[in-house]
C-alpha cells in the first residue's frame, strides 16, 4: 500500500473529516444491520417464515408430502395443547 503525500495541513484536516464522516457512515450501517437482525427474530416473523416455508413446500409437493407434512404439523399442535 502507498503512502498518500499531504501538502498542507488542511489537506490532512480535510482527509481526517473524510475519514470521520466514513467511519460514522460504517457505524449506522453496522448499527441498522443489528436493529435488522433484531427484527427478524421477532416471534411474529420468526412464525410467518416457518409456516411460509411449510405452505411452500406443501403446494409444491405430491400428495404423499403433503400429507406427511399436515400431519406432522397436526401432531405438533396436538402436543402443545
């Protein structure tokens, strides 16, 4: 990696506020990342995407699947009541 050659000290002032403006950008967009993740491991989300997954798999499944499928499910919410 070259070295970057200042010639004045506002060329260095001016390349810090660059740099400071970059690392606050990194850090909302680490930050909004997180909130993100967050989000998606609401119990809400968490029970769109399985039965979005299971009514997936079941449309595109013959009928052997699909049975097994609804039935397994069946039996799980046998179990928790």
């Amino acid at each position: 990696m070259m070295k970057k050659q200042f010639n004045s000290i506002e060329e260095i002032n001016h390349e810090l506020k660059i740099l400071d403006v970059k690392r606050d950008l990194e850090f909302h967009r680490m930050v909004k990342s997180f909130d993100d993740l967050k989000e998606a491991f609401t119990p809400f989300k968490l029970l769109r995407s399985t039965f979005g997954s299971v009514t997936s798999l079941v449309s595109n499944s013959n009928g052997i699947q699909a049975f097994l499928v609804s039935t397994l499910i069946k039996f799980i919410f046998k179990k928790r009541s």
